[in-house]
C-alpha cells in the first residue's frame, strides 16, 4: 500500500495532494493508494481519488501529533511508501 497524506484547505484536497496520488500510482511499487486525512473531512473527495481512504480525527494541527498518528497508521496499515 502506498499512503499519501493529505493536505487539505477550506474543506478540499489541496493540488498538491492531487499530484501525490499520481506520483504514488506511478511510482512503481505494488498495491493500493490510500490517502490519509487529518483532522478536516475531506474524505469523500479522498474517496473520488484513491483507492481507499484513511481518517484520523484532530481539532488542531500540532506537528508532532500528527507525524505519530502517520507513523502509526504507516506501521499498522503496512505502507510501504508515504508520501
């Protein structure tokens, strides 16, 4: 599985998160793109471009909490790429 996490602004998937999903289909490795959404919901327009869609609820952005969360659904969803 290749994860990409998503950025997102004012409730939308980011174009810059649009282009890592393509990066993630082409660069490769085997198996399903997920897209990892933090805190906001995008996650039905996450489902209208990956494979599967991941949520982790957050209220605030905090840099150290989000990078474990990503780690940790890296680990357990057994990611072999994160983008």
């Amino acid at each position: 599985m290749k994860l990409v996490v998503a950025e997102v602004k004012d409730g939308k998937l980011t174009k810059s998160t649009l282009e890592m999903v393509t990066a993630a289909r082409e660069c490769g490795v085997d198996g399903p793109v997920a897209v990892l959404v933090l805190g906001a919901d995008a996650s039905a327009e996450a489902a209208g471009v990956a494979d599967r869609v991941l949520t982790v609820q957050a209220t605030e952005y905090d840099a150290e909490v989000w990078a474990a969360a990503v780690a940790q659904v890296a680990k357990e969803q057994g990611a072999k790429v994160v983008l």
